[in-house]
C-alpha cells in the first residue's frame, strides 16, 4: 500500500541537503576543496540514512 501523505523528515532533509549543497559551493569558491568535499558528503548523506531507515520499517499486515 502506498502512502502518498507527504514526509515532513524527508522534505526537511531534502532542503537541508540543497542548503549544504550551496554551503559547500561557497567553500570550494574560497579553495577549501578538501573541507568542501566532506561538508558536501555529510550533509547530503543524511536524506539517504533516513529514507533508508524508514524503508527498513516493518509495515502493519
């Protein structure tokens, strides 16, 4: 069954990544590639965790 309801977790994520995203862009403007780079993973990384862990949810039968 699917469930169309919108996600709060999964927007906030969704924004927080395309925030970090821009952040990271900055950064690397300023030539901190390295920290840019690892900015950019961790941020975006956190969307992934939580669909991920909610797809590992057992569903009601």
């Amino acid at each position: 069954m699917r469930n169309d309801r919108e996600n709060l977790i999964v927007k906030l994520t969704f924004d927080l990544a395309l925030e970090v995203v821009a952040f990271s862009e900055n950064i690397r403007a300023d030539n901190r590639f390295e920290m840019a780079s690892q900015i950019f993973r961790s941020g975006t990384s956190i969307g992934a965790n939580i669909r991920d862990a909610q797809n590992a949810e057992s569903k009601r039968g």
